[in-house]
C-alpha cells in the first residue's frame, strides 16, 4: 500500500474533467515526479491530492486512510506540505518569519526544525532578518521549501519547484529534496525538467491530457526510448 | 528683526503645528482603521466615520453617568475614563456587523466594490442609529483644564507678542496617538497572532496552507479596527467638540491620509495624516499677519493672504487624492498589505 495515493481521479474546473482516471502516488522516503507536457494536468493532479479540487471520481488515501473529503487546511494537520508554484512566499515578511508562520499550527518549541532548515538551507540563515520579496528566484524557492519543512510534514508536494531558477541553482534544489527524502519524509513532485527530475526520481509517473501513460521507476522511464522520443527531446 | 521672526514662528506654531500635529494623529488614527480592514478584508469601509462617531457617543454617553455621579480625573477629561468602555461597546458593533453582514458577502466571495456598496449601507445605518440615540446637534463633554500652556502664559514667559496655545485635548491627541500606534506595531512584529495577521493580508492562499484560520483573523482585525475608532472618535471629539454630521466629512481626509501613504501599510496611514492635516491647514491658513512681521510694515496687503478658504479645506485633500492617483497610485509607502 503506498503511503500517500490518488488512485482513479476524476474531476476539473466547471464541469469539464481534466483529469481522467489519474493515479499517483509516493511512499516515505520516495521521490516521486509528475512530468508530461503542457496542459498534461501535472499541477491539476496535485492540487486534486492536496484537496484543492473537487473529486468527481476516485480517491486520496494517506496511511491506509480515505482523506478524500479533507480539506487542504485539514490535510496540512495530518502532515502534508504543499509548496504551491507561484506566490509560495510572503513578500512583505522576513525569511524568519516565514518560517515561523509555516509552523503556525505547532504549539511546541519550533527552534529545533528552524536551524534544521538552516542547516539544509545555509543561506537563509544569512538572510534570515531579509525580506523573502528581496530574495533572489532561488533562494525564494528555498524559503518556499523550508516553510512547508517548519510543521514536520510526512509528505512534501512540490509544484514545479524549479520553475524559472538557473541550472546550477536547480541541481542544488535537487540535490537539498534527496537529502530531504533521505530523512523519510515523501516527496511528491511536478517538473517541467523532466530529465534531471527523472534521474533522481524513485517513480516517475507520465501524464497526458490527463491521464496516466508511463509508470515506472526513474531510471526505466529515463531508458524508455517512447519516452525518450516523445517527451525528453530524444 | 529675530523678534519679528520669532513673533511669526509663534504665529504658525500657534495656528499651524501644534493644531496640524493634533488634527495629524486624529487622522493617522483613523487612516489605521480604515488600513487595517482594506489589509485583511480587502474593501474599503466607508462606514468608518460613522464608527469613530458611534464610539465617540458611547464615550459621551458613559462620560455623562460618570460626571453626573461626580466622577471625574481631575485635570485630565472624563472622557479617559469613559473611553474603554466606549472601545468595548464599539468592538462590538464592529464584531456584530461583521458576523450580520460582511460575513455573508465573504462566504459569497463577494467582489470587493460590492462589500464598498454594503459598508455604504452600514454607514447610513449607523447615522441614523446615532442620530436617534443622542440627536444630530453639538454636545458639550469635554471637561477638566482646558489648556496645557495658556497663549497669555507662553508671552509673559517669552515676551512675545504673539501667545502659543496648547491645549490639554491636543496633548492628549498626541501622547495616545504615540501610545496606540507603538502598540499595533508591537502587535503587528512582535506577536504570533499579529505575524499571522500580516501573513494573511500577505497572501492569503499561503496563509491558509500554513493552517492560520481566517475567520480569527477577521475577528482580530474588527476587534483593532473598532478601538482604534472609538478612540480616533473620541480625540476629535474631544478636540473639536462632538457633532455627528462631521464625522461624515472625516471619511474623505481619512481615506485621502490612508490612500496617501499607500493604502493597507500602517506606516502609510500616519504618514498620510500627517500630509493631509498639514496641507490643509498651511492652505487655509491666513498668512497676513505673519507678512506683517515679515516684512517693513507698509508692505502688508489689504487681503488676508490666505490661499483658500477654510469651507474649503475638505476640496484640499480632494485635490491630493487626485494628484496621488494619478502620478503614484500605490502612495507614498507603496501599500497593499500590512
């Protein structure tokens, strides 16, 4: 049974599906990567996971459990962390503060998680007095992840975590999600960098239009010469 | 001549500063309220005015009882005393409007010029419900010693032809506004709750995802908004006596102050009471007096060297609204969240 699961989902925005019979999924100390191309319903599908849209059809089980009908606040006490692809800091707020507003629902001293963030993160450490809207794309999607970090999740979604930062700084992201795997925590992810996703990826999971095309590990779909061809630019 | 120079310092200090600082934190406190609920509920309350007067009433009302049963602070008005219950009752009405009516239009997702419209709907509520309670006409409340330094002191003290008054009303206008603005910014840094109010009026999505409830968010921000108008009201009251229909005429200069300083930023709101209560004041302002020290004595004009009348004086912040919306929309401070 895989820890965190959407299994058969169904449903869209105003009546028309986007989703037809999709399944994902990701177990603890698992990197899992949604690709596909444009409109394949990547961040759809991980919206639907996290509650954020309605399901016509199918289910989300974490543990065992059906948290279908939850909503996201609801999920996020469970231990779901969602990094959401744009708008994922506060702007007007220091990098501390962001931070402490991540683990708003914890009542328990929070220091600990905090330089454990600063630790994967060294930087925000530096600019941890700064504001996150000065931050470069980088180190704001470095704030992004560390605030989803500050309530302990079980399961990190990732919406795209790369999105519009250079390659050096990508390849540092990836490198900090592994290490951050590594701790047992799951992570779900979307990507448009199908490739470098792909090679660090335990499942790799292909949409289109919505539904599920290729499910394999990482490594077998990077192999795939369909896949290759078709989605990776041969 | 320094002694001219000083005699008109004395003048303007004595007309211009010491009532523009007064009539400033007035306003910067109300631009606070009017900030707040733009921040975190994304609309514009017009029924803000009409709020401070409600406040002010109460405080009129329980100052009353008090100095009927011949209670009072000796030097300092009746009315501090009063005043947190005025707060009270104001936080009130302000958490009973919400939850009869603007929580409706949220559930609605209502757009926000039609929450504008329903604030419209609030205001002439409250007008009416104030009009009833204690009537539409001038009432006398302010008690205790009227001045801080008398104009007649502060010339035998300096010699001066020309007195500067301070009155006790002003002196407390600036000592509570310095008092409350230091304690929302406290607030707004320093507390868990205030964080999350910001990080809420931030954005909103993330500060759902971060499992901060919105509803309690709401809630604070009407318990702020109510006592910072009660006291806003009650400080213009009690500096340039209590009337109803004013208190509808505040609403352009408050808003004028909050859009200012770039609305939904509270270091904007104070610095937007701050221009506007200034402008207004060294436009309608009669400089003759002050040429005439200025100047050999026959050089003094027959007019009264004033730009625009006072009955003018709200078409002054009319005047910066338009100016502001035009070259820098987002105010001085660049507004939209806390």
């Amino acid at each position: 049974m895989t820890y965190l699961a959407g299994e058969g989902m169904c449903g869209g925005y105003g009546g028309v599906d986007i989703l037809h019979q999709c399944s994902i999924g990701v177990d603890k100390g698992e990197v899992a990567v949604v690709v596909g191309p444009n409109g394949a319903g990547k961040s759809t599908a991980m919206k639907a996971v996290f509650g954020m849209l309605e399901l016509r059809e199918g289910q989300v089980t974490m543990d065992g459990q059906d948290i279908s009908h939850l909503k996201p606040e609801q999920r996020v006490q469970l231990g779901m962390g969602f990094v959401p692809q744009s708008a994922n800091v506060f702007t007007s707020m220091t990098v501390q503060e962001n931070l402490e507003m991540g683990a708003f629902i914890r009542r328990d001293d929070i220091s600990e998680t905090m330089s454990g963030v600063y630790e994967l993160f060294p930087v925000l450490r530096e600019k941890r007095r700064q504001l996150a809207g000065e931050l470069s794309g980088g180190q704001r999607q470095q704030v992004a992840v560390g605030r989803a970090l500050m309530t302990q999740p079980k399961v990190l979604m990732l919406d795209e975590p790369t999105a519009g930062v250079s390659p050096m700084v990508m390849d540092e992201l990836f490198d900090r999600i592994i290490e951050i795997a590594r701790t047992g925590i799951a992570i779900l992810m979307v990507e448009q960098n199908a490739r470098q996703a792909l090679s660090i990826a335990d499942r790799g999971y292909v949409l289109v239009q919505g539904r599920n095309r290729y499910t394999d590990t990482g490594t077998a779909l990077l192999a795939n010469i369909e896949v290759r061809k078709a989605f990776l630019g041969g | 001549m320094l002694i001219d120079l000083l005699n008109a310092l004395a003048l303007i200090g004595n007309f211009v500063v010491v009532p523009g600082i007064a009539y400033g934190s007035q306003l910067a406190l109300g631009a606070l309220g009017v900030t707040m609920v733009y921040a975190v509920l994304r609309f514009s309350n017009f029924a803000h005015g009409e709020t401070m007067s409600f406040g002010a009433m109460v405080t009129i009302l329980v100052t009353w009882a008090l100095q009927a049963h011949g209670f009072g602070l000796g030097p300092l008005p009746t009315a501090l005393l009063a005043l947190p219950v005025g707060m009270i009752v104001t936080i009130g009405l302000c958490l009973g409007t919400d939850r009869l009516i603007y929580r409706y239009y949220r559930e609605k997702k209502a757009v926000p010029v039609t929450y504008l419209i329903v604030s419209v709907g609030v205001l002439f509520f409250l007008s009416g419900l104030i009009r009833f309670i204690i009537g539409p006409k001038d009432q006398v409340f302010a008690d205790g010693e009227r001045f801080i330094m008398k104009a007649r002191a502060f010339k035998e003290m300096t010699g001066l032809d020309q007195g500067l008054a301070i009155k006790t009303s002003q002196g407390i206008t600036v000592i509570t506004a310095v008092v409350i603005v230091a304690l929302l910014f406290w607030f707004l840094n320093r507390t868990r709750t205030g964080k999350s109010m910001r990080a809420y009026s931030d954005n909103e999505d993330l500060a759902l995802l971060s499992g901060i409830n919105p509803e309690r968010v709401v809630m604070i921000t009407w318990i702020i908004t109510g006592a910072l108008a009660a006291i806003a009201g009650t400080l213009y009251g009690l500096d340039k006596g209590y009337k109803p229909f004013t208190y509808l005429g505040l609403v352009l200069p408050i808003f004028a102050s909050a859009i200012v300083g770039g609305v939904g930023n509270p270091l904007g709101a104070i610095a937007g009471g701050f221009v506007i209560a200034f402008s207004e004041l060294l436009v309608t302002f009669a400089y003759k007096r002050v040429v005439g020290y200025l100047t050999p004595g026959d050089w003094v004009p027959d007019g009264l060297v004033q730009l625009l009348s006072t009955d003018y004086k709200l078409a002054v912040s009319f005047f910066i609204l338009v100016i502001v919306l035009l070259i820098k929309p987002t105010g001085i401070f660049s507004g939209k969240t806390l």
